[in-house]
C-alpha cells in the first residue's frame, strides 16, 4: 500500500515538475521573442577591399563573417580592449544599449527559473551594473562612457558567469568566457527545446 502512495505521489510531482518547466518555457519564449539573439552578417575589411575594387560577388560573399546581435546590435570587441582617448561615442552607446538588453533578459530568465543571481545586476537599461561581493561588496559598469574600460570589462565577466550560472542550473556548459550573446541563445534555446519538459 505504501509503494503504491508513493508511486502516485511521485507521479503527481513529476506532473507538477512538467507543468513549471512548461511554464517556464512559455515565459523563456517571450523573452526570446523581445530580445532576439540572431546571427547577422558582418563585412570585413577585405570584403569592403574587394568592393571598392570591383571585384565578383561570389568573392566578397565568401570574406563574409556571422556573428550574434541582440536585437539587432551587436557587442564589438573593442568594448573590451583598451579603448583610444577618443572613443566613438555612438559605439559605446550602443554597445551600453545591447549589454541593458543581454542585463534585462537575464533577469527575467534568472527569475523564471528561480535562480538566484550569484552577481546580482542593477537593471538601468544602457547604464545598467553588476555587483561583486567578494572579497567587498562593489558595483561594475555595463557600459564604458566615462567609465574604466577594466571595470566596465570585469562587468561584462561578471554578466556572463551569471549566464553561465543559468546554463549550470539546467545541467548545461557554457560555450566559454568572452561568449555572452552565444552563451544568451543557447540557454534559451534550451529552455524552449521541447526536451526541457521532462528535464
């Protein structure tokens, strides 16, 4: 009588297990579809080379490089290099703009799974923050006007543990370090995998 308890009781909880996980794909979903992380095409140097000098179409496509935006911006890696004294402010504005998006859809993902954050972030859309407690508590730019390029770049580390942290919680690797937009897409990718219900 006792196995038999047991057995609905366990199969109960497995039906209340997929009901939260359908939940919270559906909720992933959304968030998926607000903040869209797409391959886009990105020209190179040399296939700017190439058009200038009038060359086929079938050699400037093949210079082609993909890489991800959020919403249709990208994270370029200057961010992350030491910047000149003179940095292109549309450039920083927009890197600050798809880091507030990466921070914002994180936030939303973290607490639809109910984890929660080991560096908690400070949503303020393109002026958003990180924070680090260890060794002291301290806050870490996600954008680079006026800022420290080495504090908005721990920031952005920071940003993608707490992907990585999501990835672990769902029993998944990280793609890596400097991956935050492909580390991004592949949790969410796996969240909507019809799998993740019987996870």
């Amino acid at each position: 009588m006792q196995v038999v308890s047991w057995e609905r009781g366990h199969g109960h909880l497995r039906n209340l297990q997929r009901m939260v996980h359908a939940r919270q794909q559906y909720m992933v979903a959304q968030v998926s579809a607000i903040y869209p992380v797409m391959e886009s095409m990105k020209q190179s140097s040399r296939e700017i080379f190439d058009a200038n000098s009038s060359k086929s179409n079938a050699s400037r496509s093949s210079q082609r490089s993909s890489s991800l935006s959020i919403l249709g911006l990208q994270l370029p890696s200057t961010f992350l290099k030491k910047t000149s004294f003179f940095p292109d402010k549309k450039e920083l504005q927009r890197s600050a703009t798809a880091l507030g998006y990466i921070a914002h859809a994180v936030l939303l993902i973290a607490a639809y799974l109910d984890v929660p954050l080991r560096y908690p972030l400070r949503f303020g859309g393109s002026r958003s923050y990180v924070h680090d407690y260890a060794p002291s508590p301290m806050e870490f730019p996600l954008f680079l006007e006026g800022q420290d390029s080495t504090r908005a770049a721990y920031a952005v580390f920071l940003l993608n543990k707490d992907i990585e942290q999501l990835l672990n919680g769902i029993g998944e690797e990280s793609l890596g370090p400097r991956h935050v937009l492909p580390n991004l897409r592949e949790l969410m990718r796996i969240v909507q995998a019809g799998e993740y219900i019987d996870m």
